[in-house]
C-alpha cells in the first residue's frame, strides 16, 4: 500500500481520498476547508495543516483543485511544492485545467528530476463515491505505468491519452460535447413539456430511441424524472455551472490553438455565460434546463 497525500477535497477530492483509505493507503489530507479536513480525518486520514506537510515522504502527491490557478499555486509559487517535494515523488493533477499550464507545472517538476502526470476526470460525483471515475491520463508511459494501480482504487477506466497535457486535451474534448448534450437534451425536454408530455415518459422514450445519452438517461435535467440526479434536489451540485463555463473557456482556447471549428462549443459556453449571468453559477450544470423553460 501506498502513502499519498492528498490536496483538494471538495465535491470530487473527498470522495476520492475515501475511496483510497477504503483501499488500505496511508493517506494525508490538505484542504484550505479545514472541517472536510477534520471529516476525512475521522474516516481514517491523517490530518494535515499545510500542503507541504501532507507530501513529507509521500510517494504519490494527488491534487484536485478547481482551475490552473490554484494548481500552479500550489507546484509553482515561491513556497509551492516544487521546492519541497523529494525527487521520487510522484505528482497527479486530477483537476480540468488547460493543456498548457498542465505541460508547464509537468516540465518544471521534470526539471527537478519529479514525475508528473496530468490525470482529469470523468463520472461527476457519484462516479467519485462509487470509485467508477474514468482517468484521462497524459505522461510517461513509464509514469502512467506507475500511477494506474493507484488510480484503479479511485476509478474503472484508465486511459493513457498521450504525452503530459494529452489528459487535459481529451478531458476537455469530453466535455464540451457533454455540456452540448446537456443543452441539447433540456430543450427537447421542455419542448415536450410544452406539448403537454410527462417528462418521464418522454424521457424513457429518447432513452429506448436514437437521442439517447448520458445526460438523458443518468442525468436527467428535468427535476422528478431521476430520484439521485441534482435536478431532483434543487440543482445541488454535482458539477457547478461555474465550472462547467471555466471548462467551455477551456475548449473554445483549445480550438483556436488548434484552428478547430467549435461552433456548437461556443454556443454552449455562451449559454452557460447566461446561466452564471442569471445568478445559477454554484448550481449544477443541469440547471440549464431551466433556461429553456417557457414561463
Ligand atoms: P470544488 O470547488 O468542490 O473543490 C475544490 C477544493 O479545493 C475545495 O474544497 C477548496 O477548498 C480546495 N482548494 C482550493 N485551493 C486550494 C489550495 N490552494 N490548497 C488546498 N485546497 C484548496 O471542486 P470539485 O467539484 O471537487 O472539482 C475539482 C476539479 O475537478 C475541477 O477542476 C473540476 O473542473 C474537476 N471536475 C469536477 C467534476 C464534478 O462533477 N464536480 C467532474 C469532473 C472533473
């Protein structure tokens, strides 16, 4: 068993370092949030104050950070991790950030001789505590080969995608397409609705029909259709609008790097801007169904 520490344990993070204490690793933790900190230490976590202090002899360092920011914070700050960090240390960003900064944070710790994979995430929450994640990897081969026995404690798919940054790329291309179902699937929801249809019904219908998708059928958006979906619980996220824009930023960047035509990826970005500018930004992503409800 492995010791980790652990940095980032909102939504994603703390089901995740659950899942890795339930395997049996030692496991230290580190949120600015000090009482999910004292709940994880409850659960079996060492208990840490300061982010350096949960990587002392760490052979793995996992981080779950909201955005580039914090993430480059963290490694790279005048007292961030890279001055810290032993060089057989291996570090897994599982935060959706931009290819760039991931490549970044990844060559300055080579530089030093640490190993880095980029390692963003699929499955939203309930994949989180189920320990059904989809691991998008990008590093080393040798390095993926080092870090999927840990990531198989947290998840059931674990892709090696390419080089450092591959993961995000691919993170990235995922979701785009994810908030374009999400948009796709409320609007024909509420069209029926407005044609007087159960919402249930009709959902089980596109279900067994050529429309369905993942959000349609795990994810509902229409609240009452899924009992554990968070449009059933007053759009609780789940997986926030705000990053879901943050995500949609991401994207639109990664095409015109590219020079990609994302025309329905704009669209999106653009719709959940109206979301946040509407107030709905720490809700779940879903709450876009009610963008499209006719009043
Ligand atoms: P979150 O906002 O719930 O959690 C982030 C946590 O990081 C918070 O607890 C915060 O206190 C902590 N934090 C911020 N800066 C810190 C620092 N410097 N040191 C220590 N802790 C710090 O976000 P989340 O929903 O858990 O998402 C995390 C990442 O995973 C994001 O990049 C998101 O895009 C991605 N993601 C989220 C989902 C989802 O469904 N929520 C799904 C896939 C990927």
């Amino acid at each position: 068993m492995a010791k980790i520490g652990f940095i980032g344990l909102g939504n994603m993070g703390a089901p995740m370092a659950r899942n890795l204490i339930k395997a049996g690793h030692s496991v230290s933790v580190f949120d600015l949030n000090k009482q999910v900190v004292n709940e994880l230490a409850d659960e079996g976590a060492h208990a840490g104050t300061t982010a350096d202090e949960v990587t002392h002899g760490a052979q793995f360092v996992i981080s779950m950070l909201p955005a580039a920011k914090h993430v480059k914070s963290l490694y790279l700050a005048d007292d961030g991790l890279i001055h810290h960090l032993a060089s057989d240390t291996v570090v897994i960003d599982c935060s959706t950030i931009d290819a760039a900064s991931a490549t970044e944070v990844g060559q300055a710790l080579a530089d030093k001789g640490i190993a880095f994979v980029d390692a963003p995430v699929s499955g939203g929450v309930a994949g989180a505590s189920a320990g059904t994640l989809t691991f998008i990897v990008g590093g080393a081969k040798t390095h993926f080969n080092a870090v999927q026995p840990v990531l198989e404690d947290m998840g059931k798919n674990i892709f090696h995608a390419g080089d450092i940054g591959a993961g995000q790329v691919a993170k990235i291309c995922n979701n785009m397409l994810l908030s374009i179902l999400m948009a796709g699937t409320s609007e024909a929801l509420q069209m029926g609705i407005n044609h007087g249809l159960d919402p249930k019904v009709l959902s089980d219908i596109m279900v067994n029909s050529s429309g369905r998708n993942w959000t349609l059928e795990l994810y509902n958006p229409c609240p009452g259709v899924l009992e554990n979906a968070p449009s059933s619980n007053n759009y609780q996220p789940g997986f926030m609008v705000d990053l879901m824009a943050k995500d949609l930023g991401l994207a639109l960047e990664a095409a015109q790097n590219s020079g990609s035509a994302t025309p329905l990826g704009a669209l999106s970005k653009n719709l959940y801007t109206l979301l946040q500018n509407q107030g709905a930004g720490a809700q779940d992503f879903s709450a876009i169904f009610n963008l499209f409800e006719k009043k």
